[in-house]
C-alpha cells in the first residue's frame, strides 16, 4: 500500500514518540492529525488538477508547433 512505513531508522522512531516495531507496516497519514490529513488530501487533488491542465496545455502548445511547421515533402 502506498505510503506504509516499510522501514525506519531508529532515531527517526524516537523523534515521532514510537518504536520501529509500531511504527513498521504503518500508514505514514496515520502520524498526522486528522485536520492536517485533510489538507494534505485537498493539497494533492489540487496538484492533480494542476497535472492534468498543465499537460494538456503542452499537448496544446506541441500540436500548434506541428500545425505551423511547413510541409516537408
């Protein structure tokens, strides 16, 4: 599953109060509060959103410089 703990450094454990042992096959959003969890989710839709726009708009950009290129035969 994306974003499970899969290893940790032992000093890391410690900084975030938990053992290896607890934190190992953990959802890594499980740390956060649930306020925080929320923006992140809203934080990753709007990139998303930015991703898809932006690709199409290359897609846009790369069509009009194919469009505009003299015939070469």
């Amino acid at each position: 599953m994306p974003g499970t703990i899969l290893s940790i450094n032992p000093f890391g454990a410690v900084q975030v109060g938990y053992t290896v042992g607890k934190l190992t096959g953990r959802s890594a959003l499980s740390l956060f509060h649930e306020a925080d969890r929320e923006t992140l989710r809203e934080t990753q839709m709007e990139l998303a959103h930015v991703t898809g726009v932006t690709t199409v708009g290359q897609q846009a950009a790369s069509i009009a410089h194919e469009v505009d290129l003299p015939s070469a035969a």
